[in-house]
C-alpha cells in the first residue's frame, strides 16, 4: 500500500489544478447563474486530454487508470462542480465507446470523441425506468442493415448540446425469453438523426451549468453497425460504464467539499464576532475537524475502490457502490457544513458556499441513488458465504 503520488500522477494533478484555477474557477458563479454550458472551454479540456482520461491510446486517449481519474476530476470540481460532472460523463462515454466498440467505431468515433470535437451523453433513464433501469422501454427493431428506435428518455445530462447519444434501448420484448436486462442493447446515435428530438432544457436546484433534457425518439433510424457489441450485451456495458462513472461522481464531491472545507478554514480565521476570530472557538474547531476527517474517509474510500476497478478485482463493483454512497453524503455534508460556518453570509450568491450545496445535492441521486448503493452493495455482501 503506497499512498504517495507517483511523478506522472502529480503532473497531471498540477495540470487539472491549474485549468480548475485559470479555465473553471472564476466562470462557475456566472455559468450557473447564466445556465451557461462551456462548451469552448471544455473542448480546452479535451486538449489536455481530459475528454478521453482512461480510454484506449489508439483512439487518442491518455489511457490512465481509474485511480488517475478520480484525482484529475477531484481537481476539476474545485473550480466548477457542474462542468467537471459533465466531462466524467462524456468520460464514460468515451469509455463505453472505445472499450466496447469494434475497429470500425472506434476509427470512427474514438478520436472525435477524445478529442472534444464531439461531446456525448449517457442514455439510460426513462420517465417509467429510473432506479429499475432494466425495466427500460425504448426500442430498437431491426429492418434490414438498420434499426429504428421509438421511446424516450428522461434527465439526459448534455442532451441538445452534444453531438453523440450512447442509448440503451430494447431489441428483445420483455415478454419473450431473454426480456429484462438480457434483451438490452446500446447504440451509438448521432444526436442529428431525423427522428430524434429533445424536451426542454429542466429547471434544476444545481448542475445549472450543464443542460439536462428528455430526449424522443420516434422512428429514428440507425445503421446496424452503429450497435455496440452483440444484441443483449447493452445493459452489462452500461453497468460497467456506472461502476466507472459512480467513483467520477464521487470525485466531483470530493473536489468540492474541498473547496468548501477551504474556503470555511478561511472564514473561521478572518470573520470575528463576540471580541474573538470564529476559530478560537472550540465547537467550532471541533466541525472543522470532523468535516475534514469525513472528508479525509471518503477519499481513501475512493480511490480504494477506483484501483480495485483498475485491478478488475472480484469486489470493485461493492466498494464503488459503498464509495458513491459514503463520499456523496459525507461530502454534501461538509458543503452543508461549510454554508453553515459562514452564517448568513454563505446563503448568499455572493459566496461560493450556497452553488456547491445545490451542486453536489444530486449526487446522491444520480448514477444510482445511495439508496440502490445500499442495495448493491448488501446483494454483493449477501452473495458471500463469510465476510
Ligand atoms: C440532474 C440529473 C442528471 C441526470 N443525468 C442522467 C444522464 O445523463 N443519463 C441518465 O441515464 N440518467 C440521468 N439521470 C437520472 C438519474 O440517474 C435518475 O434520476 C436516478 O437513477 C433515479 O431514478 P428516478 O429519478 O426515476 O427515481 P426513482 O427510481 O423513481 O426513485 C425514487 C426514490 O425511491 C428510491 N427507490 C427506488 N427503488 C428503490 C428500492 N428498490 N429500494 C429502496 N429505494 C428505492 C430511490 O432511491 C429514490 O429515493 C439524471 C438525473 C438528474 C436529476
């Protein structure tokens, strides 16, 4: 166990650290109060590689680890929380793609991708097919050397602003033998498809930076060479895309709670009240000290787990669902705490304290609710005969 950061990973920790500082930072108050989506300045990211973090090098990826990941997006969610979840999900993406495509799509959409040139969104939520995602009712019937698709989906992050849809739809009726989770596919579909059409951009406590809509398929029509993998393969790419996807979330609230944590040590030793700076007193040291201890567990709870993945160890899937639960409420809890620390003043736009609260509220919610992380992870703990 070596907890030191080697001379690459250090590198492009400092990388990351500067663009949050310099790109990300100083835009956040204004994206989010303008639902602004910085679609030029993450194209800036993808120069530095960020756009393809851990995919293949043949498609123009760096080719990191899980682990190098999780510390670049940790950065990148100090300057922006918003900006920073979404590039993890064009991540995941990007990985799905490179990962599972064959030579033909990855010639053809691995380089645009890790490039920025073109963005991604994940496509799995329906309006009936939340938590039980395999109860998904988008279809997809093959005719001929295409399929079309019918159905829709809801909450898709980047959706109307990106130009590829990873979707999960369904190619074998529920009713039929294989039906649930083996009757899912996932294709690849050019948000330009004629057929494919997009609600209205949500009205959303935080993530105000990003675009989040329904998106409508009806009739579209897709080469059959635009499938990923074999048909019924779908749905096991899209949870292994999660396992990934769920530590990046969790990166994004550690790099946040963070930069709350330092902005309310800050507050402490500046802001005075009764004849004395906040920090002389000791219930209020006592929060500091456990915001930074809460904090201090769910880092190490996640990059254990991010290189059990890397490791493609038996157990990755039970500590990245116990990691995404532990991080995302510690760390929405030390922003809570943070917004608390600066009185009245943190309630107001004028600090930051307020967005990162609204921000990493939905990472609870999103890629799995902690609530199915406790399911995940008591199924994989209740499948072993010993613990
Ligand atoms: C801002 C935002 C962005 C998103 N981006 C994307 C995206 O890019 N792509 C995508 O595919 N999806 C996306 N989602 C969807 C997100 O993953 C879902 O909202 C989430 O999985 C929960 O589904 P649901 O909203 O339908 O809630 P439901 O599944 O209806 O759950 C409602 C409540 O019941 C609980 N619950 C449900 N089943 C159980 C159970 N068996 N045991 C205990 N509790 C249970 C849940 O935890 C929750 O508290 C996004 C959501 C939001 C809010």
């Amino acid at each position: 166990m070596n907890f030191e950061l080697t001379s690459d990973q250090q590198a492009f920790v400092q990388t990351a650290r500067d663009f949050a500082e310099k790109e990300l930072a100083p835009n956040a108050a204004s994206w989010d109060a303008e639902h602004h989506f910085p679609v030029d300045v993450i194209r800036r990211a993808a120069h530095l590689g960020f756009c393809g973090i851990y995919a293949d090098p043949d498609c123009g990826g760096l080719g990191l680890s899980r682990l190098d990941a999780a510390l670049i997006f940790e950065q990148l969610s100090q300057g922006c929380t918003t900006t920073a979840a979404y590039i993890t999900i064009h991540n995941m993406c990007t990985w799905m793609v490179t990962r599972f495509g064959n030579a033909e799509q990855k010639a053809q959409f691995g380089d645009k991708l890790t490039s920025g040139e073109w963005l991604a969104s994940y496509c799995l939520t329906e309006p009936g097919a939340g938590s039980d995602a395999a109860a998904l009712k988008t279809r997809a019937e093959r005719n001929g050397d295409a399929y079309v698709l019918n159905g829709s989906k809801m909450f898709i992050s980047g959706a109307g602003a990106t130009e590829i849809l990873v979707v999960m739809a369904r190619t074998t009726d529920t009713s039929e033998k294989g039906g649930g989770a083996k009757g899912i596919s996932t294709f690849i579909v050019p948000a330009n498809t004629p057929g494919v059409s997009f609600g209205k951009n949500e009205e959303k406590m935080g993530w105000n930076a990003q675009p989040t809509r329904a998106i409508i398929f009806e009739n579209a029509r897709i080469p059959a060479s635009f499938r990923i993998g074999a048909e019924g393969q779908g749905f096991s790419f899209a949870m292994k895309g999660l396992d990934g996807g769920r530590l990046n979330i969790a990166s994004c609230s550690l790099g946040t709670a963070q930069a709350a944590l330092r902005a309310a040590h800050r507050y402490l030793q500046e802001r005075k009240q009764f004849g004395k700076s906040l920090a002389e007193f000791q219930a209020l040291q006592f929060r500091l000290a456990d915001m930074a201890t809460e904090l201090q567990a769910a880092r190490l709870m996640v990059y254990h787990a991010a290189s059990l993945l890397d490791r493609g160890d038996s157990d990755a899937t039970l500590h990245c669902a116990m990691a995404k639960r532990f991080a995302t409420d510690a760390c929405f809890s030390v922003c809570n705490e943070a917004l608390q620390l600066h009185g009245g003043y943190g309630y107001l736009r004028d600090f930051p304290l307020e967005r990162m609260v609204r921000d990493v509220r939905v990472h609870q919610i999103l890629e799995g609710t902690n609530e199915i992380m406790r399911l995940i992870a008591a199924r994989k703990l209740l499948e072993k005969s010993d613990l």
